[in-house]
C-alpha cells in the first residue's frame, strides 16, 4: 500500500524503495502524529484500511517536506553567513521549529557545511530538545558524553550513536552547550575531518553504460560497509527544468552518451558543463524502463577545482 500511494512498482521494489519511499512515509507519522499509525499499516490484513492509512501516511510525509523545507531554508539563513571555516560544530535553536523534523535539519546542515550539527525545538516539559549529526571521526554520542563530563549537570539526558544522538538541556543553558560542543569537537577533530571527502568508483567514460549495466546495480544490496557505486564524468548540461515539489530533471550529453538524470532536492540552475558524482539508476514509467542518473554532486565544469555542490 506504501509502495503504490507512492507511484512505486511493486514487482521492481529495491532497498531504495523500503529505506527512502516506505521508510519516510512510517516515519512522518511519528515525527507528526502518532507512530501507532505506520504499526498499524504494516500489521493490518484489511487491505482496503492498509490503503487508507497508507493515503494518510502520504499526505503527513508530504506535511513533513514543507515543514523540514521551511525549517531548512532558515537554518542555512542563520548559519551560512556567519560560519566561520575554523569553526567545527554547529548548533541552532528556532522556537517555532517542530520538534519531530530538527534532526532531520541537522542531517541537511551536516551534508551542507560538513560539521557535526544540532538542532533544537522546544519540547513538551518546557525544556530544549536537540538533534544532532555527525561526520566520519566525531563519536556523536562519546561527544555527547564527554561535554557530560565536563560540564556536569548541563544535560538533562542524552543517547546515541556515532551518527546520531539526541539531548534535553535548559533554554538558558543552551549558549553553554554551544561553547561546550565546539570544545569538544575541537579537540576531537582535525582540519582533515573537516574537509569534506567525496569518493567515487571512477569514470563510466567509453564503457558501455545500458539498461543491463543500470539495472544490475539498481537490483544490488546495497547499504552501510557496502555503498551502491557512484561514478564521476563531465556532462554538458543540455536541458533543465524544475519538476515536483524541489527537484531538477536534467538532459546531459557526455563521452558516454546522452542521458536523462535527475536531482533530488534542488532546483539551482546549472551551468552548460558540469563535473558530476552520479548513480546508476532506472526510470520505470507506463511499463516502460529507461537508464536515469541521479546527480548527487556537481561542480563547474570549466574551471579547475571549483567546490563541490
């Protein structure tokens, strides 16, 4: 039911479509409304109420988008011009901001600038509650842990992960826990932490790049330890235009061949060439089945170390 209030193929569902087409939609309910309701959609054997919940499910994570772009336009407002390259952590406090959607900004804020993030909304006792991610080589919850130690009685509670990790502190105690959190990464992480690294598995340039070659890999288990390939090219960018609710459909032309891509999140118009960090992926429409690429990064194309997008 997920899957088809999605626009989704069953018969060609992936892990893609489990994490990022049904996982979104479970999820909203709690970050909105009630968990019991994504339990209940995946339990019931009604299929007339599984489709109605999963209607329900879609209309509150399609809620949850146009809060999170929201919130996400005016964390990067508050922080983009102010933040300084020495700086390694970042932490926002909005009083209007929901508090089912900040870690969800603070995941944007990290991909963003590369720097451990969290944000805060208010909570139901009255006390700030934060969400926060992390990069490769800060322990997000041993942070946590350690600003803990050295500040006791500064947070109310914590838990985590390397990744993740969530806290409850006091309104008044929040300027304290930011000069708290940059100690701490400061002194766990390095000017190399902070440098964002964008791996790839090479150029697809001369290689036979075909509907066999792009559903192979978008059949594959992918996941942590084992990332589905991305590959880089230049492209001339021949068409865009903006397509949904934020994203960007793009024709691009290469040594490869030429392509319909797609990027999520974005409507930021391109220029004519274009260095790009790619995925393999297949646009399955009306039975029909065609090779997409989803651009994840991007730079210039005509100038030489130019930062990535």
């Amino acid at each position: 039911a997920l899957l088809r209030v999605a626009g989704r193929a069953i018969e060609r569902c992936t892990t893609y479509d489990l994490g990022y087409v049904a996982g979104p939609r479970l999820n909203a309910a709690g970050r909105l409304q009630d968990m019991s309701l994504g339990i209940e959609c995946l339990i019931t054997d009604d299929i007339g109420r599984a489709s109605a919940i999963a209607a329900e499910l879609d209309r509150l994570n399609r809620q949850r988008r146009e809060i999170e772009s929201t919130m996400r336009e005016q964390a990067l407002a508050a922080v983009e011009p102010d933040i300084d390259a020495d700086s390694c952590s970042i932490a926002l406090f909005e009083p209007r901001w929901h508090q089912g959607v900040i870690g969800i900004v603070a995941a944007r804020l990290k991909d963003r600038l590369h720097r451990p993030a969290f944000c805060f909304a208010r909570g139901d006792s009255g006390l700030l509650k934060g969400s926060g991610r992390s990069i490769p080589g800060l322990h997000l919850r041993d942070a946590l842990d350690l600003v803990d130690k050295r500040a006791p009685g500064l947070l109310l509670a914590f838990g985590g992960h390397a990744a993740a990790a969530g806290l409850s502190l006091r309104e008044v105690d929040l300027p304290r826990f930011v000069q708290a959190l940059e100690s701490v990464a400061r002194s766990l992480l390095t000017p190399a932490d902070l440098s964002r690294v964008i791996e790839t598995d090479g150029s697809l340039e001369g290689e036979c790049v075909d509907l066999a070659l792009a559903e192979s890999v978008y059949d594959g288990i992918w996941g942590p330890g084992f990332p589905r390939p991305e590959f880089i090219d230049r492209f001339e960018v021949t068409a865009q235009k903006t397509v949904g609710e934020a994203h960007s459909k793009l024709e691009l032309r290469g040594a490869c061949g030429r392509f319909s891509a797609i990027r999520f999140g974005s409507t930021q118009r391109l220029p004519a060439r274009i260095e790009a960090v790619y995925r393999l992926d297949v646009n399955a429409w009306q039975g029909l089945h065609a090779v997409q690429l989803t651009v994840e990064h991007w730079r210039d194309g005509t100038s030489t170390g130019s930062p990535w997008n």
